[in-house]
C-alpha cells in the first residue's frame, strides 16, 4: 500500500485503519491511499503509475480536498497552476494580512469560507489571492498556521503544537509536523488528472466523505467522484472522518 498523509500530519492512516476494515477494505500491495491534501497527490501517484503502464490496485480518497473550481463538467481535475500575477488592487488585500494588528490565519483548508468573503471576484484571480494570503499567513506565524489547520481538520489539542489533547486513542497516534513552506507551496503544483482514465485502468475508485464537512463541499464533491466510483457519505463526521458528538441544546 501507498499512503500519503494530509499536510502536517505523518502517521494519520491510524485514524482511518479501522473504518476501511469496516467497509472491507483490507489494503494490499497496490492499493494507493490518500487523506485530505493527500488525495491529490494520491492521484497524482496513481496517474504517474498509470502512464508507466504500472498495476494500480484500489484508488481510496479519504476527505479529499478538491476545491470548487477543480470541479469541471469532464473527468479532468482542473488542478494545473494558475497565473501567479495577481491585479494591484487586490495585493492590497493580502498585505494587510501582515498587519501587527491582524490575527487572521488563513490555510490552504479554508477556501469555501474564503470565497465566500470575496464572492465577487472571478475565480482565478481569488484563487491566486487565497494562495498568496496562505504563504502570507504560513510566513507571518508558523506555529499558528499549523495549529489552526489542526483545529479545522478536527483534532482537539493543546496550546503545545506536538501533543494531541483527546478522549480518542486512535487521535493520540496520529504525530503532527511542521511543514516546510515549499510543501504548502507543491500542493497547488499539481497536474491535471483524468479521473476516468484512473477509473478505468484502477482495480476500484472509492471516496469517503463526511456529510457535514466543514471544509469542502462535500455534495458537490461526492456528486462528482460518485461518476468515477463508489462513494460513501459519512453522517455526524468531521473532515478527519472521526464522529462528532452532538451538542446537547
């Protein structure tokens, strides 16, 4: 099995291990796995081994982070870089992030809530300026950056960025890291990926997504890969695929 780990984390398959069994999915030599962030490179691994006429076993994306503008009416993920220029006015916008005054951490997870602040603006110039405000964010604060996203994915931890705070064994395997600024910068570096080729020459093309994901949109998400697969719509999970109590009124 090939397993690629969300950004920041490194031994996360353990939060996952048990629900693959559930499903039946005991992972072999060949199967490529991916998290979060991961998927895509999941995918990109997959293709890679596709065009060298190498075996893929099963493709299992959990909680992929594709973003509404990777979704096109083709089998092809719109993922290739973008113009890097972006128009003066809005640098603006990403300069005041490095404002003493501005606590503002904005991660490469928090898109949808970021598009939604600057819905007026075409698409590719917003995706430049959330990818500018990410380093932007990344470069001002290290620590902060990383425990933000932790938080977004789902973890409950402490003040002290390295020890996972939870009631859940299977979080206290899972190890963060911090990442360096050319791995935030490569998860955008990302080639086109034709999804039904994937599908075709793949033993099996399986996503799991939680319902009520905060962090993509999950039916439009599972809408999409539900044409190349088999897709499972997990009720009352977060992002990490963990079930999220319910908040008594």
């Amino acid at each position: 099995m090939r397993y690629f780990s969300g950004f920041g984390l490194y031994g996360d398959y353990a939060l996952f291990e048990s629900l693959l069994y559930d499903f039946g999915y005991v992972p072999n030599h060949y199967d490529i796995i991916g998290f979060s962030s991961g998927a895509l490179s999941a995918l990109q691994y997959a293709m890679q081994r596709i065009v060298n006429k190498q075996r893929v076993g099963r493709v299992i994306l959990l909680s992929p982070l594709l973003y509404t503008h990777h979704i096109s009416n083709n089998s092809v993920l719109n993922i290739a870089g973008l113009d890097s220029d972006l128009i003066t006015s809005f640098k603006r916008n990403v300069e005041n992030l490095d404002s003493k005054n501005n606590t503002q951490i904005i991660t490469h997870v928090s898109f949808e809530s970021f598009a939604r602040e600057f819905s007026h603006i075409n698409i590719y110039t917003l995706w430049n300026l959330f990818k500018k405000a990410c380093i932007h964010s990344y470069k001002k604060d290290k620590l902060k950056y990383h425990t933000t996203l932790y938080k977004q994915l789902g973890f409950h931890i402490t003040d002290d960025i390295m020890c996972l705070d939870s009631h859940n064994n299977k979080e206290c395997r899972v190890f963060t890291q911090f990442e360096k600024l050319t791995t935030l910068r490569n998860l955008w570096d990302i080639h086109a990926i034709d999804l039904e080729k994937i599908e075709k020459k793949s033993q099996k093309f399986v996503v799991f997504i939680a319902e009520n994901d905060r962090i993509t949109n999950s039916k439009l998400i599972s809408k999409y890969l539900s044409q190349f697969g088999i897709c499972y719509i997990l009720k009352g999970r977060n992002h990490i695929l963990q079930k999220v109590a319910n908040k008594r009124a």
